[in-house]
C-alpha cells in the first residue's frame, strides 16, 4: 500500500453518477490501483447523469448534470464537493446560478486554483446545441460566472482537455434530434486562455461523440465514441507540437459514453455502453500503456454505468486500510 501514498491519503479513481440499465445514480466507487480493487464511497447529495468532476486545490467537485432523463430538470446542488478525509459529500455554501452555465452534454475543465471553464453543451429549454464558453470563479464567500468567447461551432457530446496553456474541445455533434443520433463531427478547436481567442486546429481521422479524452505530456489522446453509425473501438492521439492526428490500437471493445483518466502515467477506460441502442452497460475497465501503445485488462467495476465522470482524487488512508482488511 505504499505505492501513491501520501501522508493520510491514497490516490484512487473516483467514478460518480451516470446511468445504468434503470435509473440514475447517486452511488460512487474508487478503484484502487495500488492493490488492484474496487470499493463503494459514499454517495453524492443528489442522483446526477452527464455531470463533470473537476479538482481545484486538490478537492473534487460534481458539477451539473441531470437528475430526469425525459424532463432535464436540474439537479440541485448544482455543485457538490467530496472530502476524501471523510468520505462525504456536501453542497458549496455559494452556489453558481444555475440558468447562467448549459446543464446537458457541457464539458468542464479546471483552468486556475479555484476557477472552471464550461464550454458547449445543450440548451434543455430549446434542445439545441450551445457555442457558449464561461468561467465560473469558486471562492469561500462567493462564485461568479463570466462569459468568455464563443466556440466556432456549437457543440454538445464533446471532449475538453487541458494541455500546458490551452484548453481543447474535441468532436461532439451539432444537430441534436429526440430519436436520431446525428453524425459526429471531426472539428478541433483550440482555446488560447490568455488570449480570449479560439482557433480550428488538425482536425480528428474519424468524427466521434461521446468519446472520452485524456491529455498526458504534449499528447491528447481521445478514445471510442460514436460516429453517428456505430460505437467504436478506434482511439487516436493528437500531438499538441505537431498538430498532428495519427491512430492507436484499438481498445479490446467498442464503447461510448465512458470515461477516461489518467494515473501514473497510464489510462484508464471505465464503464459505457457498446451499442448506441438498448443494450448491456458496460462494467468493465481497460488500461492502455501509452510507451507500449497497447492494452491491458483490470478489474471490473462493482457494476456498470454511463454517461458518468472519473476522476483521480485523494481518499483518506485509514478508510482505504479499512476496506482492505474486510476484504481479506
């Protein structure tokens, strides 16, 4: 157990709400890589599809989401954040005005010590995809939301990634329809932080939505996804240098609506689905070795979800220790 540990925490992936084949989740896992294992945390204040977890000073927050797949309500707290020395989670004091941020599809990212970029996503009052960019400020006595430039292409299913000084928006698809998955589109955009400017970059080999993506040194690597046809099971890396596409191998099964995360140096693909109609929620994980460009295969989840987050964070050592005793 001494692998990843610091002081009274372990590093654990941290997987959060989705859907599985009948309801929406409030129930939380980690899976430990140090031993190999999968525990349940507690669970979030409210059930919450298609959220984003995000850290600011090393706390993890869910942001948005849904909590009614057929009306899009929003789920309040809009945000919540999880103490890993207590495993419990808490809505923030000031919370963001919800009618100021999309609530369906956005992406998130962590931009600053206590800020978050929003970009894209669905408008559920009008069902159609947003260009909208904004920056929402977390401080202990307040939040704020300021709007910044918009994406060239409204977008809602896409990927957000930061590397070095930019923020990446990547796929997604533009024209939502109730009973169509639309095509996906291959369009890369570059957000310069410092400038306020978006720019187009090397567009992807294959267009995918609801794929997931990671950034690792000055490489992004994107994963499955659906091109509006078929879930895949091809992934490409994107070198931020070069500008330039070029594909991996494949993962061992076709996914959509998963997630992705990065530890040690390695990337971990958790959960999903593998058909974009009625079918088995994934539970399984895989672990791709960017050096080898090959895959491995880890334990499965507790059980399976979609269009949930995962995220590395800090979990108290006692209660991990605890775990690993019951479990012997």
């Amino acid at each position: 157990m001494s692998a990843r540990k610091s002081c009274s925490f372990v590093e654990v992936l941290v997987v959060a709400g989705g859907c599985d084949n009948s309801s929406i989740l409030s129930n939380v896992c980690c899976f430990i890589p140090a031993v190999g294992k999968w525990t349940d945390l507690s669970h979030m204040k409210v059930a919450r599809w298609r959220l984003q977890l995000v850290t600011l000073e090393d706390k993890l927050f869910a942001i948005g989401g849904l909590r009614d797949v057929c009306a899009r309500d929003p789920v309040i707290p809009f945000v919540e954040r999880f103490s890993g020395q207590s495993n419990s989670w808490d809505a923030i004091e000031h919370q963001p005005a919800v009618h100021d941020v999309e609530l369906d599809s956005f992406c998130a990212v962590t931009t600053g010590r206590s800020s978050v970029l929003l970009v894209g996503g669905l408008d559920p009052k009008t069902n159609r995809c947003t260009s909208d960019v904004s920056s929402v400020e977390f401080k202990d006595d307040s939040s704020s939301v300021v709007q910044l430039a918009s994406l060239f292409v409204a977008r809602a299913g896409h990927c957000l990634v930061l590397s070095g000084d930019r923020v990446y928006a990547i796929g997604g698809f533009q024209a939502p329809h109730t009973h169509v998955i639309q095509d996906a589109i291959r369009n890369v955009e570059c957000y310069d932080m410092a400038k306020d400017v978006w720019t187009c970059v090397q567009p992807m080999n294959e267009g995918r939505q609801f794929a997931a993506a990671v950034s690792l040194n000055d490489n992004i690597f994107i994963f499955g996804g659906c091109d509006g046809h078929n879930v895949l099971r091809s992934c490409e890396v994107y070198n931020t240098k070069r500008n330039r596409w070029q594909h991996i191998t494949p993962m061992h099964c076709s996914r959509m609506k998963h997630s992705a995360v990065v530890h040690a140096g390695k990337v971990y693909i958790v959960g999903g689905v593998s058909s974009n109609r009625a079918g088995p929620v994934l539970k399984s994980v895989e672990c791709y070795i960017p050096e080898e460009n090959r895959w491995t295969s880890e334990p499965d989840m507790l059980s399976g979800r979609f269009d949930h987050q995962c995220y590395v964070a800090k979990v108290g050592y006692k209660f991990i220790t605890s775990v690993m005793e019951k479990s012997k």
